[in-house]
C-alpha cells in the first residue's frame, strides 16, 4: 500500500465518533459490517434512502475484499468508521492479493467475478461522495469512501 | 441430526405458482451471502418446465447489492430462453437506483403491485 493515502483522510481532525470492526472474511459478515456501520450512521438526522446509500456501498466493498481479497483463502477484515460533523468516512481494509490494476478494476464492467458484473466499484461511485483505492499486489487493499452529510442541527 | 434454522437469516423467500408465472416475494436484504437461498428457491421452482414468467416482488426487500443484481439476472436468463417476461414490483428508491445502473430495468420490468403484474402477463 502507498505510504501516503491518497484520500481526503481527516489528518488531525477529531470525529464525533469512531468504530472500528474487524472480521473474518466471511461472507455471513458482509450483512455484520453494513449494518454495524449504518448504526453508526443512524446517530444523525439521515433519510432512510442516504442509510440505504451507506449500507449498500459497505456490501460492495466488503464483498470485494470477501471475494476479491482472500478468494480461496480467509482473511481478516477491517472497517474503520468515522463520523464528523459534515462527513462519514469509512475504510474497508483487506490483507489480501491486491489490485494489479486499480484503473482496470474501476471499469464498470470489468471484473474477475461475473457473477456481480462488475458492478461493486461503480455502486460504491454512485452512492458515496468520495472513493480512493489504494493496493498492493501480495499486500492487500485499502477502500476509502465517505459520503458528505448536512451538519447536524444544534437548538 | 436436526438442523435449526439459523439465526442470522437475513432474507426470506416465498415462492407461489400462479398458472404459468412463478411469483417470488423476497423479504430482507440480498447479498453474497443471502443470494443463495433466493437461488435455491428459484431454481427450485424453475424446474418446472411450464415456468414461463417470473414476478419478483420486492416491497419487503431492504437491500440488494451487485451480488444480489447478479442473481436477479440469473433468472432473468432462465425466463428469456423460454420466452418469458420478468416483472418487478414495489421498488424502494435505492433498489429501483440499483437496478438502473445496472441494467437491469433495461431487460425488467416493472409494476407498482403484484395484481397489477399478475393481470398484465
């Protein structure tokens, strides 16, 4: 992984609050990580659409690194959330094989695994605000996305 | 030895056959690990030869991820070789956007009740 994150990683700033969680790569805790995270999520005002938002772009990406990631093997999953004032950041990190192409990967329709098209990165673009890669063959991947939120209302 | 049913069932499918369409209503969220009970099921009735169009019925479902698009396409491919049409109903906001981007509302149709599909097949 690139020494420096690439992302818009809140260096210095302090969330609101944070979780972290951490799993084996199965893919009963795709549905664990989702809603743990969307927990999280849900300690602000937000529609139920912008937490189906959440919830859907977490599966993508901790599908990604349940079939991408380990593949065959099993692994150790990690998902950092953090929750600011105006931002939800959360950051699936896998120990895996890596991305040999991260711009390949990022195609729409490209994929390694037809039988989700493709689809996951594309899902993850539409419904987050922000989505930065970062990998290295034999090393592991790091996701990065975070999705803007209205600050909170203060009375 | 009795197999309990697990907890961590997070989707429930029930399939109903109504002359020749097979009418599925899946409740609760469709993903890597979820699809495979939906696969089984459907597949289960698709074996049915006189199987020739499907309504998926969606107003209970929650969530549905690419694996979950994966496997609405599955189906889709059975009911097309057989000349058949594929119906949706109820789609929540972020499932209907799901299904857009996909492609799948391309080949899909859908309907805002299970009447209503029913009567247009």
């Amino acid at each position: 992984m690139q020494a420096v994150p690439q992302d818009k990683s809140r260096a210095g700033r302090i969330p609101e609050n944070e979780v972290q969680l951490l799993f084996t790569s199965k893919p009963e805790n795709v549905g664990f990580a989702r809603t743990a995270v969307a927990l999280v999520a849900s300690q602000r005002d937000l529609t139920v659409d912008q937490l189906d938002e959440i919830k859907v772009a977490v599966s993508e990406a901790v599908s990604n690194a349940v079939i991408h990631g380990y593949r065959d093997t099993s692994g150790m999953i990690q998902v950092d959330v953090k929750l600011y004032e105006d931002e939800l950041e959360v950051v699936v990190t896998d120990k895996g094989t890596g991305i040999e192409d991260i711009e390949w990967a990022m195609q729409p329709t490209n994929t390694t695994d037809k039988s989700r098209m493709g689809l996951g990165l594309s899902v993850i673009k539409e419904f987050m605000d922000d989505l930065t890669i970062t990998s290295r063959p034999g090393a592991g991947t790091r996701v990065y996305m975070a999705k803007k939120l209205a600050p909170a209302s203060r009375p | 030895m009795i197999r309990r049913r697990k907890e961590d069932e997070r989707v429930h499918v029930a399939a109903e056959l109504v002359g020749n369409t097979l009418v599925i209503r899946l409740q609760g969220e469709l993903d890597m690990h979820t699809v495979e009970e939906f696969k089984h099921e459907a597949e289960r009735y698709l074996m049915d030869k006189r199987v020739k169009n499907l309504v998926l019925v969606l107003s209970k479902t929650s969530l549905i991820d690419s694996s979950g698009v994966g496997a609405i396409l599955g189906r889709y491919r059975t009911i097309k070789e057989r000349g058949g049409t594929m119906i949706a109903v109820g789609l929540r906001p972020v499932v209907k956007r799901i299904l857009k981007l996909s492609g799948v509302l391309n080949v899909v149709e859908t309907a805002e009740s299970e009447r209503r599909a029913l009567a247009r097949l």
